[in-house]
C-alpha cells in the first residue's frame, strides 16, 4: 500500500498510457510501441527522469508489453488465415539476428541515438499514415537474398525504437505488390520475433541507470509494463468498436500529424 501512495502518480499515469495505446491501436490499427514509447518518454522526464534513461526504459519497456499483444493479435489473424507462416519461417532467423544486435546496441549507446532514430522512424511512419499511399512500388518481393536484407532490418531497427512489426513490416510488404490484410496479420506475428528476445535482453544484460524510474529491472520498467499491458488488451476492443462509428480515415491523419509533431519534437530536444 505504502509503494502505492508513494508512486500513485507514476502508476495512474502508466495505466493512461495503457488506456491510450489499447484505444489507437484499435481505433487506427497502429502498434502500440508507437504510441508507448513517445509517452513514456516525456512521462519519465516529467517523473525527473533524464531524456537519456527515459528513452532506454521506454524502448525496453514497450518491447515487454508487445509481447502479449501480439500474441493475441497473431490468433486473431491466423484464424483468417491472414498470418503467412512460409514467409515468417524464411524470414524468422534473420529478424531474430537483427533483434540481438539491435537490443544489445540498446545496452551499449547513449539514448540520444535512440532518439534521434525514433523520431526519424516516426516521422516517416507518419508521412506515410498522412499520404496514405497504397500502390505497390514493386511488382513482388525480392529474392532470398534482398529479403534476408529487408528482415535483418526491420528486427534490427524496431528493437533499436521499441516498436513491434507493424511500423515498418506492414509498408514494406504492401510497398512489394503483397495483399494489405495478410501484411497486418503477418506483421503481428513479426512483432513477437521482434519483442520477445529484444525484452529479454534488455532485461537481462541492460544496466539499470542510477536515474530509472521505480520497477526497472535491466531496462525494462516492470512497473509500467505491468499497468499497461491489461489495459491495452482491455482497451483494443473499445477502439475497434469507435471504428466502426467513427471517421477512422480521419482519424488516422489526425493521428499522423499529431505523430509528426511528436517525432519532430523528440528530433529537437537531441538536436537543439
């Protein structure tokens, strides 16, 4: 009761982000590491937390809580038959290589080069979420070769950023002729290749910052992860169901210049 009182604030402010991130992933279909990582960088500086550690916790942190999310989105999506599993199995070890390299150079760099990446990653996400560009720019996939390439990437720099697969596997499929519905469900499963070793290592060989927020084990916030991840599962259905009512196209333009802002701010503060 006494770590309640004393960290009441931390804790109510965890559970708006769970809240918040469940809603836009349902209302927008966007991945919650794009929204939890932003968030819990101000809200850690805000807590007196250093721009630096706060960028570490939040990428570590996000990463714990896509694991159970995209377990249960990889479910929904394989009973479509919207998950490849042929692609995931060529795929697979090259995203995984890519993860340990890029959450292991999480435990080593200063946060100001996460920063700096994330608000370019989402900058660019954005512009494209605002454009919304559908066109294929590719007639199909590259060769083995070009797509071991594409998959070392995508794990490298969504661990790197503490986002799941849809940020960046989603356009790169669409962008090579491959079918919109199967990208999103193959892409949550990517985000479980993605999550599930970047959070463990992070956890297990990251150095705690003496600054870290109440919870930290490693990089991870535990704290965080545990009030975010009920309410995001919780929440995700409500934000399908305002789709449904609402504007979502609209919405998601919205969202994208408000990511924007967000991106462009995070470039500043490393950059000013």
């Amino acid at each position: 009761m006494s770590f309640i009182m004393e960290n009441y604030s931390m804790i109510l402010a965890m559970m708006g982000t769970g809240v918040i991130a469940g809603i836009l992933a349902g209302l927008l279909g966007v991945g919650g590491g794009i929204v939890i990582v932003p968030v819990l960088f101000f809200l850690y500086q805000g807590l007196g937390v250093s721009a630096d550690t706060a960028m570490l916790v939040a990428t570590a942190t996000s990463l714990a809580t896509i694991i159970p999310t995209s377990i249960s989105s990889i479910r929904a999506h394989s009973a479509k038959g919207n998950v490849d599993f042929a692609l995931l199995k060529q795929w697979g070890v090259f995203i995984f290589l890519g993860v340990l390299i890029g959450s292991y150079v999480v435990t080593q760099v200063d946060g100001q080069w996460l920063t700096l990446l994330f608000g370019v990653i989402a900058t660019l996400s954005a512009i494209n979420m605002l454009l919304g560009k559908k066109d294929a720019l590719f007639q199909s996939l590259p060769g083995k070769g070009g797509q071991s390439i594409i998959a070392t990437c995508i794990g490298f720099f969504s661990s790197m950023v503490g986002i799941g697969g849809g940020t960046l596997t989603v356009p790169t499929l669409t962008f090579c002729n491959y079918p919109a519905h199967r990208a999103v469900g193959t892409a949550a499963a990517v985000g479980l290749i993605i999550s599930l070793p970047a959070a463990v290592t992070m956890l297990i060989v990251g150095q705690t910052p003496i600054d870290s927020p109440f919870g930290t084990v490693g990089l991870v916030n535990l704290v965080g992860a545990a009030c975010i991840i009920p309410l995001t599962v919780l929440f995700a259905p409500v934000g399908a169901g305002l789709a449904h009512r609402l504007n979502a196209a609209m919405l998601k333009k919205v969202f994208a210049i408000v990511l924007i802002f967000t991106g462009v701010r995070m470039l500043y503060q490393v950059l000013a």
